[in-house]
C-alpha cells in the first residue's frame, strides 16, 4: 500500500512566502519525499498557479507519484464548460 498527503497546507505557506513558486513547490516535494511518503494528492490550485507541466515534472523529479487529483473548491458539472479539460488534467 502506498501513503500519500494533501500538501495543500504546504503549498499555501509557499504562496504566501513571496518567493519563487517553482523553487518552493520543488523543496516541497523533496521534503515530502524525504518524509517517506510515495505520492501525493494535487489539487487544481496547485494546476492553476504552476501549470500541468511543471506540477507533473516537479512530482516526478522528487520520485513521488500522484495517489489523487482534488478539484480544490469546485465540482465537476456535466454541464460545465471545462468538464473535459478537468477530466483530462486529472488523467495526465
């Protein structure tokens, strides 16, 4: 079984450092990993403000997987306009 943690918590204490939110996000990651867990959960925050790439590099460079994709404040209609790209961020 793998444990995974919600680094929401986290990511919002680098959002309100005022630095470089790709270096924070990545010393989050290692120290998630160095913690011991094998994945994460992202949220679409994490999406919205580093983009799929580098969220997806960043997690695959700190050797963690992805146990879940959490849609932060928002739920899925199927009559939204960005159901598809929702369904296909959550994918990838």
């Amino acid at each position: 079984m793998k444990i995974s943690i919600m680094t929401i918590s986290m990511l919002v204490r680098v959002l309100r450092s005022g630095g470089d939110l790709t270096v924070g996000y990545r010393a989050m990651m290692e120290k998630v990993a160095a913690a011991g867990f094998e994945a994460v959960d992202i949220t679409s925050l994490e999406l919205e403000v580093l983009g799929l790439e580098t969220v997806r590099q960043t997690v695959r460079e700190a050797g963690l997987g992805v146990c879940s994709y959490i849609a932060f404040e928002r739920f899925a209609r199927a009559d939204e306009p960005t159901l598809e790209t929702r369904i296909a961020q959550s994918k990838a």
